[in-house]
C-alpha cells in the first residue's frame, strides 16, 4: 500500500483530507437542519409530488464529489501523475462553483417548500419557514472553506509539479519524444477519471429529481450507468495495451456520448420541457456542459494516444503489478534477457524495457 513520504505529498493529501472532513460535517448538518425542519404530517406522496428529494440530492452528490477528490488525490500521488494534480486544483474550482450553485437552488428550494401548503391544513407547509435562515450561514461556510483550500491546494501543486517532474524524469529519460507520448497519456488517463465523476453526477441528479420511476426513461437512463463505466475501462484498457480496434470501438461511443449530452441539454430548454427541470436545470446544465466538453478532450487526446501506439511506450505504462510479476519471474529464471530493448522510432535512441531487473536507461542520472 503506497504512503505519501515527502513533506509535500503529505500536505496535499492532508489539505484535501481536511477539507473534505469540514465540508462532510457542514453538509452533514444542512441535511440535519433539512430533516428537522419537514413537517412531520407530509405523506408519502406529497414528498414526491413537492420535490423534497432535491435538497438531499444535491447534499450527497456534494459529499460524493469530497470523497471522489479524496481518492483521485491519493491516486496521483500513488501514480506521481503531474496531470491529474492539476487536474485536482480545476476539480476544486468546479466544486466551489457547484458550492455557489448549490446555494442558489437550495434557497430556492427552501422558499418553494416553505410556501407549499400540506392538503389536510392550509396553515400547515411542508418545510418550516425558519429552516432557510438556519440553513444559510453553513452554505456560505461551505463555500468559504473551498475558496481557500483552493489557493493552498494550488500551491502545493505547484510544488509537487516540479518532484514528480523529475520522477518522471528518471523513469522516462530525457528523449523529448517519450516524454511527450506519455505526457499524452498521462493526460488522457486523468480525463478519464474527470469523465466518470461528472457522467454519474449528471445521472444521478436527473434520475432522482427528474424523473419518475414509472417513466420508460428512468430505465434507459439507469442502464446507462453500468455501460458507461465498463466504456471506460475498456477504453483505458485499450490505450494502456495498445489495442487500436477497441480504442476505435470506444471513440464511437464517445462520440455517441456527446450525442447523449447535447440531446439532453437541448431538451432541458424546450418551452414544452421547461417545468420539469425547474428545481435542477442549473446544476444539470453545468453538469452537463462539462461532461461534454471533458469528452471533446477525451476524443482528441485518444487520437493523439492512438498515434502513438508502437512507439516504446507500452512498457513504461504497465501496471506496477505486472512489472512486479516481470520482475519476479526476471530474478528466478536464469535465462531471463535483462537486456531487452526498445527502439524509439522517432530519434533513434533505445530505451531498456522498465521490466528488466538490471536495466539501464540512457541519461539516467541514478
């Protein structure tokens, strides 16, 4: 199990963790205040018919989005992905403006359920009307402690920018090209991660708020869930291996995925539509708009991996568990070639493949 070792590892990941212990315990209390605040007497289906399911939504996709950081951070530690580490600072933005959003639509809320008169007693309303004002100070908190994390996180990123360059460094070496092939990687891998998180954001949100488990969409939207991350797998599986007719299976689907997305958004603004996504129509839209521009990216940049397959960057990318088992098998046999090259096609320097136990690398500096 990897440990973060460095002084600088050490605060991003404690930086992190903080700030997804405070926001989990501020989020935790708003639904504490939301719950004790509904009237006791609301039934069943008026729950459904008012829409009290909003507010926990966004609450828990809130919390989803600090444990998902959470573990994308120790993830790029893990894998020194320079990538991914500034991706995690443009994560933080988006929850700082998904942290405004949510002000917005849960003061809308509140007002809304606090105006909503139960059927059996037109004095009595679903939420009470002090639940707003009790509420509000926490929401602003949230916001708060994200907005300063974010300037903290950055500069650590910074930081850990130039360690795990030079990590890099030494594991690639210093051809230009190499580098470059799995810079693209890199990148592509961190897009992948981005993608799920915001593809089950939208989901969710459109599942439990929009629509009504008795809708022939609920269904289809829900199958889309397991299809889309087995997509993603296989998509990271095929460019890790190099596998070019199943990289050209997946850019179909994400090519289909973007149909998807630009559908529902288009959808979301009909005047024929425009009631029924009311209550979530912000927060789908910018869900839904970064989701479509991530997989815009994640197709350009499967191209430019897709160029690169055949080129002496499949060793260096292999799993750390296959490399130990490689190594393994290295050391036992005595006939194993610790020798191994491969060529980089593009300036003519050879690379000793990472699986041999002896290798060496040209303008390593170990």
């Amino acid at each position: 199990m990897y440990v973060p070792r460095t002084a600088r590892q050490i605060a991003l990941f404690a930086v992190v963790f903080v700030e997804a212990a405070v926001v989990l315990a501020l989020e935790g209390y708003v639904f504490g205040k939301f719950q004790y605040n509904i009237n006791s007497k609301i039934s069943s289906e008026q729950r459904r018919s008012s829409n009290t399911v909003a507010i926990p939504t966004y609450l828990a996709l809130f919390i989803f989005g600090e444990v998902y950081q959470l573990a994308m951070t120790y993830d790029a530690l893990r894998l020194k992905n320079t990538i991914q580490v500034i991706g995690l600072c443009i994560f933080n933005v988006a929850l700082l403006v998904y942290a405004g959003i949510q002000f917005e639509q849960i003061k809308v809320a509140v007002q809304f359920l606090s105006t909503w008169a139960l059927d059996d007693d037109s004095g009595s309303f679903v939420l009470d009307s002090s639940a707003w004002g009790e509420m509000r100070p926490t929401l602003i908190a949230i916001i708060g402690v994200l907005g300063v994390v974010t300037f903290v996180m950055v500069y650590i990123c910074y930081q850990l920018y130039a360690e795990f360059g030079w990590s890099i460094y030494k594991q690639i070496g210093a051809g230009f090209d190499m580098r470059r092939r799995y810079l693209a990687y890199q990148i592509f891998i961190s897009l992948l991660k981005f993608d799920a998180f915001f593809f089950l954001g939208f989901t969710v949100q459109f599942c439990v708020i929009i629509l009504n488990r008795k809708d022939v969409e609920f269904g289809l939207t829900i199958a889309v869930i397991p299809c889309t991350v087995v997509a993603l797998f296989l998509t990271q599986f095929a460019v890790r291996h190099e596998r070019k007719w199943i990289t050209g299976c997946m850019f179909l689907v994400f090519l289909a995925g973007m149909a998807y997305f630009m559908f529902k958004l288009i959808r979301m603004y009909q005047p024929s539509q425009e009631s029924k996504y009311v209550s979530a129509r912000k927060s789908l839209t910018v869900f839904a708009a970064i989701t479509l521009f991530l997989i815009l990216v994640s197709e350009i940049n499967m191209i430019v991996c897709a160029r690169n397959f055949d080129k002496g960057l499949k060793p260096y990318i292999a799993s750390h568990s296959s490399l130990g088992k490689r190594l393994r098998i290295s050391n036992l046999s005595p006939a194993a070639d610790d020798t191994e090259k491969f060529d980089d096609v593009d300036n003519g320097a050879q690379f000793y493949s990472p699986t041999s136990p002896n290798r060496k690398r040209r303008f390593s500096l170990d």
